[in-house]
C-alpha cells in the first residue's frame, strides 16, 4: 500500500536480513532508521541511528543523524513510564552532551535551547 510507512520498515528490514551483503548498505540503514522515526519506535530509532553513525562515522548525513538521534532521545522521554523517566534524561543528557560538541548542527537559537535543556537534566 502506498504511504504504509509501517509495512516499509518491515519489509526493509526483511531486506536487510535476507541480503546482509547488500552493496548499498548504508542507504538501507539509514533509510531503516528514518522509517523507525515516522513509525514513533523511539529507542529503535535513536538505536538505528546510533548504529549507522558507529559503522559509518564519515557519512556526510551526520549532523541530520545526530539531530535524529536528540530528536528520538526527546521523545522517547515524553512518552516515557515513570520507571523509565531517569534513565530517559540520562540518555537524553548524554546524547545532548555529544551533539552540542559537534559544529553546524544546531542553530544558535536551538543551540541555546539544548544547552538550557541539558543543564535542567543534569
């Protein structure tokens, strides 16, 4: 069906399984990680993410995938149980700690915003 974003990540998963060796690795994870964001799967997105960054440290994507993985840390906390909400604003923090060291990424203003953000998690 079209527009079926969950039935995407499935089948791109299946892809990813059946074809491990697959010469366009990068863009199916990636692709992976941005479908598991439009799907809400938060801790599988900033996951995926994290991954793609760990194996491909070079990509030219790594500023959208670090704003991908602050994204999916923030909502992964809005949508937290009580018994997830601390380890939820560590993860935050420490995701927040990492891209604010990265040039470019941010705007000043969004800068500013995280930087007020990650001082009332810590």
């Amino acid at each position: 069906r079209k527009g079926d974003v969950v039935q995407a990540s499935h089948d791109l998963n299946q892809l990813l399984k059946d074809f491990p060796d697959f010469p366009d690795q990068e863009t199916l994870l990636y692709d992976q990680a941005l479908l598991l964001s439009k799907t809400r799967k938060w801790d599988e997105s900033r996951s995926a993410f994290i991954s793609y960054l760990g194996r491909y440290p070079s990509t030219p994507h790594s500023n959208q995938v670090w704003a991908s993985i602050v994204h999916s840390s923030i909502e992964g906390l809005k949508e937290a149980s009580q018994d997830e909400v601390l380890g939820k604003k560590a993860q935050l923090a420490s995701d927040l700690t990492q891209a604010l060291t990265l040039s470019d990424l941010f705007s000043p203003e969004e800068e500013a915003s995280y930087q007020f953000l990650l001082g009332q998690l810590m």
